[in-house]
C-alpha cells in the first residue's frame, strides 16, 4: 500500500480532523490535507490529486452525503475511494450511503483498530 | 335524540329540487335553498342540537381564551422567553468551545509526548547491539566504555522525558475537568426544556382535550434530496433496532446488502 497518497480529511468539527489526521500518521499516512464541509471539500477535491477521502455526514451548508454524491456523480472523480466516519448511525442511513456508493462506514465513537481495519479491506479492493 | 327523527330534515322532493337548480345552472337559487333548509332545521324546536353546538362552542372558545391569556400573562413564561432561553443557547455554545479546548489541550499533550516516546525507542536501538554483546560476555574494552557512555546518556536523557511525560499526563488529567462543568450546563439546560415542555403540553391539553401522542415525523431531507444528519443516536433508537449499535452492527447490515 502506498503510504503517500494524497488524503482529504473532512469533517466539520477540528478536534475530530485532528483525531483522524494523527490516527492516519500513526499508521503511516502523512500526507493529510483538511475541509470543514462538503462545499469546501468539493472543489478541493476537483482541483485534483487526491486518492482518498474520509468525511463525516453531519457538516453545515454540504453534509458528507451529498459530498458523496457530487463524487460519484463527477466523471473525473468518481473512482475516489470514500470512507464515512460518522455518529448517524440510522439503519436507513446506513443503506443510503451504501446505495450512494461508499467504499466504507464507520460510526463514531471509533477506535484506531477499526479506522486501520477498514483502510486495509479499501485498498485490499482498490489494489 | 330520539325525536331528531320526528320529521325529516331533508325531503326527496327538497333534493329533487336542489339537483334541477343545479343542473339549471340556477347556483343563487340553490344556494338559497340550502339556506331555507338549513334556516327551517334550525328555527324547529324538534331540533335542539343547535343549542348544544352553540354552547359547546362557546364553552371551547373560552376555554381557549382563557389558556392564551394565561400562557400569555404567565410571568414564567416571560422570563424564559427574555432570560432563560437566550442564557440556554449560551451555555450551549459554551460547552462547544470548552469540549473543543479540552480536546485540543489533550491532543496537545499527546503531541507533546508522542517525541518523547521515539526519543527513548531511539536511544535503546542505539544502544541494543552493545549491550547483546555485552550480555553474551563478548564486548571489548572499547566497546564496553562506548556502551556505557550510551548508557549514561539513555538515564540522563530519559530522566529529564520521564519528568516531562509526568507533567503532560497530569496536563491530560486536569483537561478532563470539562465533563463536570459541561455536566452542570447541560443539566440547568435539560430543566429549563422540561419546564418549557411541560408548559406546552399545558397548553396542548387545554386546546384539544382528546389530544393523543403524536406521530413521530418522518426523517428530514437535505436540499439535494439525502437524508438529514442527526448527529449520534439515542438509546432508545439503539434499543428499537433503527440504529445500529455497534460497528459490529454496521458491518453486519452492509455484508447483508451485498457489501
């Protein structure tokens, strides 16, 4: 797995960008960028050069779900592996962003384990 | 009510009437017949029940009167509205900024120490090949004099760390102080709710005394159409099986989706 990829962090609340951005480091990953919403991540994203992303879905003006949208939907990006670390945890939820596409879904509180574990089951399927 | 059915308010002849106006195209004509009808019903001494609507409205709209002019001169109420309410959201956006700086003043502090850890995992790597030799009984005196030189350096270094993780523990310790005092906010704020709900269901109770639970509404959509984020679960959602409960949860519902 290459441990330089380019890895957009969003999340609306920083302590939790911070939490996964050390989380990502401890496992390797040191290039870690940050955006506090859907709408400041997309043309981040569009700008190009980024293999990975991980949102939440409960972010003002865009959530994490629609983020997801606009990805799948926007022929340049949407391959983009796409994680949800998130405290929605509604079954229905769950299955929306299943149907949106999500690579993986995690809900909040998270231990480091679990982030670890479901990076290697994406890039076991991207690889 | 038996003599409501004394003598008909409506007659087929009346109908009869009122369908060959209408299809006359006579609309004023059938509109005052219904009128007629409605005036014959009510002036017939046969039919008493309109006194009884009059007098259930009457006693429903003072009833109403009186619960609004209560809630309205209720001095309660106006201190919630003035005080209480605003104080609540700033108590609120209190608890935002003092969980952010407790979790920031940990992060910190683990930041702080995470060098501290890489240092002491360094200077024994350095020192490891030595001292096995050592151990095994094949280290010359050269050697043997670098190896302690790296020994003394590893206890004065890991001295000075050691005092600096203690103080950073301690800092990770006094961050935590913030759940008492959120704690404390967050209570005054779920009284004030109660009291305010409370007042409401008051209110509820007098407007429509047949009133039953209500219906929880469906969940809210975003403006693309995506269901609404609603932040972490209640327990009761967790209980009922409409939110997941664990990872383990998750993970289950998508491999049933095919994931």
């Amino acid at each position: 797995m290459d441990k330089n990829i380019k890895i957009l962090i969003v999340d609306d609340f920083s302590t939790m960008r911070r939490i996964i951005k050390n989380l990502l480091r401890d496992l390797g990953f040191t290039n870690t960028h940050e955006a506090d919403d859907g709408a400041t991540a997309l043309p981040m994203l569009q700008s190009g050069g980024f293999q990975f992303v991980v949102t939440d879905w409960n972010m003002p003006i865009m959530q994490g779900i629609d983020l997801l949208k606009e990805i799948r939907k926007d022929p340049k990006l949407k391959a983009l592996p796409v994680l949800m670390v998130t405290a929605e945890a509604k079954r229905e939820q769950i299955i929306e962003a299943a149907k949106a596409g999500v690579n993986g879904y995690i809900v909040k509180p998270f231990t480091a384990a679990t982030l670890k574990a479901k990076l290697d089951k994406i890039f076991e399927r991207f690889e | 009510m038996d003599d409501l059915v004394q003598a008909p308010l409506v007659t087929l002849a009346d109908a009869v009437e009122l369908v060959d106006l209408l299809e006359a195209g006579s609309q004023d004509e059938a509109d005052q017949k219904v009128l007629d009808l409605a005036k014959k019903a009510i002036g017939n001494p046969d039919y008493n029940f309109s006194v009884e609507v009059y007098n259930k409205v009457g006693e429903l709209t003072r009833d109403l009167h009186d619960a609004i002019s209560d809630f309205a001169s209720d001095e309660r109420i106006k201190t919630i509205a003035d005080f209480e309410i605003p104080d609540a959201s700033e108590r609120l956006k209190n608890i935002i900024s003092m969980t952010d700086q407790a979790a920031n003043r940990t992060l910190d502090a683990v930041d702080a120490c995470a060098p501290l850890a890489t240092t002491l995992m360094e200077l024994i790597a350095n020192l490891l090949p030595a001292w096995k030799s050592l151990m095994h009984g094949k280290i010359d005196r050269f050697d043997f004099v670098t190896l302690c030189h790296k020994i003394d350096d590893l206890i004065s270094q890991t001295q000075i760390n050691a005092t600096r993780l203690s103080s950073q523990l301690n800092e990770i310790v006094l961050a935590q102080d913030y759940q008492d005092l959120t704690g404390q906010m967050i209570q005054r704020v779920i009284k004030l709710v109660t009291e305010v709900e409370d007042k409401l269901v008051n209110f509820l109770v007098v407007c429509s005394p047949n009133r039953k639970t209500g219906v929880r509404p469906p969940q809210e959509k975003t403006e693309h159409g995506s269901l609404k984020a609603e932040g972490p679960s209640l327990a009761r959602e967790r209980d009922s099986g409409e939110a997941a409960s664990s990872q383990g949860d998750v993970d289950d519902l998508l491999a049933s989706l095919g994931f």
